[in-house]
C-alpha cells in the first residue's frame, strides 16, 4: 500500500505556503483566545462595579443564636451571602485571569459581610434585650474582624467548597434529591453547606415547586429524613404546614442520646419512631432514597464534569432526569416482560 501526499504539498513551495497558512491559523486562534480572556476579565470587573457589596438583613428577632453569641450571628450573616451567590450564580470564567478577579472580589465580598455583622453585633449587644426581656450586658468578648481577607477559594471553581466525607475532604458540591416511593425523583438540588442540617424544608420547598409546575396539588403525606437533617425551627415551621416529619433526632451509630437533646421535641420525636405507626413509616426512608444514588454510581457517575453552581446544579438535573427516564422504561417493560 502506497501513501500520496496531498498536491499541495508535493513541492517546496506548497509546504511553505501550508505552513504559513498553519501559522496564521494559530496567531488567529490565539488572538481570538486572549479577546475572550479580556472579555471575561472585563465582565468580572463590570460585575464588580456594579454591585460588590451583599445586602444583609441583620434582624435580632429573626437570628437564632442558640446561645452561640457572635458565630451565630456570623453563620445567619454567611447563609445570606451563600442565598444571594445563589440567585446571582454565574458560569465560571474560563479565563484564569477573571476567576482571580472573580476571587479577589468574593474575598472583599467576605470581609465586607464580616464587618457588617461585627458592627450590627456590638450594637446590639449594647441596646438589646435577651429572649427572656432582661437587658443584654455591656461585657462580651470583643471579635475584630481581619484588615485583610482571610480564607480558601478554589480558583478551579469558585462556587464548590471542600466538602467532608466518608473518606476524607473532597472539593464538590453537596447534591440533594427528593424521593417518592416509586424511587421517582421529585426534585434536585446542589448546596454548597457540607451538613444537610438546614436543607429539609429548601428541598421540600424545591419539590412542591416542581410539582406544582407539573399541575400536581396537595401536600405531602409524611417527609423522611435521616438524622442529619435535623433541624428544630424548620420542623416546626413544616408541621405547622400540616406536614408530618420524622427525623430521628440521634444518628444510627450513636450510642444513648446526644446531650442536650433529651427533653422537648426530641424526646417527641423518639416516641413517635418508636410508635408502630412511626417504625412502618420511616423505615420505608431507606429503601426510598438509597436505590437512588446507588443507580447514580451503577451508572459510573461519580463526580460533576462542569463547573459553577448553576451549571452543576443542570447537570445534577440531568442526571436525575435521566433516572426518571429508566424508572418510567423499566416500569413500561416490567408488564411486557411478565
């Protein structure tokens, strides 16, 4: 078998020409590659210009502290700038030189929350009455806030965090899902908080949104979780829905009762699991969910491929529409088969 070059390279002066056209080809691709990076840079910028800071609603009557003093007040602070990144989530610039701008800027974004929360702290302390109608005390540890900024950002993705799991530290997104008893995926979220405390009722409300855009009413029969989605005011809040929720208020490898959680809605809790109406209800939870990711990493799906919030959280969609699709198949071909 015998191999032809091209015609236009059979001579001296073709190759020079092909090479020269290559050349230029690559100068083009280059030029075009240094604008994009300049547009995302500018655009950072452009961001930043238009608004750096993020408003905070710094509300004594509305901040659980739970006795923690001023890292309660930092967490609420930091839950409203996560809120507000979530609602102004854009793609990842692709140029490294506006993801370090992008950075800078949540670095200012950062200090500037701290500040704001140090100040609206002190001045409560100072004018504030306690939950019992006693007046606050005028000596409290003093926290300055850093002159500089101070903390870790990924340059690869701003938006993910380094998540703790079984196996360690993972930079990632924690994905969450609603499950029905059909091993339906109802809806699909990402956070960017390690612990699912807190994202109960987010996902609840994420899942009658979307039943709600598929014309489907009513409310839920009863919502499971599992320990780590404890979290007392949400419950609340969900129950006075008239929602019933059962979430164990111990996790399953903990021997005796986690102190402090002895009395009240725990000790609520812990009877209406041990109840028979409670035992048949919550342990349907694991068959419920479980089958769910575990498809996901039969499937060889083990980490996101795109980066930023909003393009992780389509693709954590995607992923668990396309579940819903094999579910809707098997279930089709499951009377065929029989």
């Amino acid at each position: 078998m015998t191999y032809e070059l091209p015609e236009q390279l059979r001579t001296a002066e073709g190759r020079k020409a092909a090479l020269r056209e290559a050349k230029r080809a690559l100068e083009a691709e280059r030029a075009r590659q240094q604008l994009q990076q300049d547009a995302d840079a500018d655009e950072v910028v452009a961001a930043g210009f238009e608004g750096s800071g993020i408003p905070l609603t710094l509300d004594p009557a509305e901040i659980v502290t739970r006795n923690s003093g001023q890292r309660g007040w930092l967490q609420a602070a930091r839950r409203q700038a996560d809120a507000h990144r979530k609602e102004q989530a854009r793609p990842v610039p692709g140029s490294r030189v506006a993801r370090l701008l992008e950075v800078e800027r949540r670095f200012s974004q950062n200090l500037q929350v701290e500040v704001e929360t140090n100040d609206a702290y002190r001045a409560y302390k100072a004018v504030g009455v306690r939950k019992d109608g006693r007046r606050q005390g005028r000596k409290f540890p003093v926290w300055v806030p850093p002159e500089e900024p101070t903390g870790e950002i990924n340059l690869t993705d701003p938006d993910s965090r380094n998540m703790l799991e079984t196996r360690g530290f993972l930079q990632g997104y924690n994905a969450q899902a609603a499950v029905n008893e059909q091993h339906m995926v109802i809806a699909a979220e990402i956070c960017v908080v390690n612990p699912d405390a807190g994202n109960l009722e987010p996902v609840l409300q994420a899942a009658e949104t979307e039943l709600a855009n598929a014309g489907v009413t009513g409310t839920p029969e009863v919502v499971l979780a599992d320990a780590g989605y404890w979290h007392t005011e949400q419950m609340q809040r969900m129950a006075g829905r008239g929602i019933p929720v059962l979430v164990p208020p111990d996790a399953h490898k903990r021997h005796g009762v986690r102190p402090g959680r002895h009395a009240g809605m725990y000790a609520f809790m812990r009877r209406a699991l041990n109840s028979e109406r409670g035992k048949d209800l919550y342990k349907r939870r694991q068959a419920m969910v479980e089958p769910v990711f575990a498809n996901t990493k039969n499937r060889k799906i083990y980490r996101f491929h795109r980066r930023g919030r909003s393009a992780v959280r389509s693709e954590w969609r995607l992923i668990t529409a396309t579940h819903n699709l094999l579910r809707l198949h098997q279930h089709r071909i499951a009377p065929l088969a029989a």
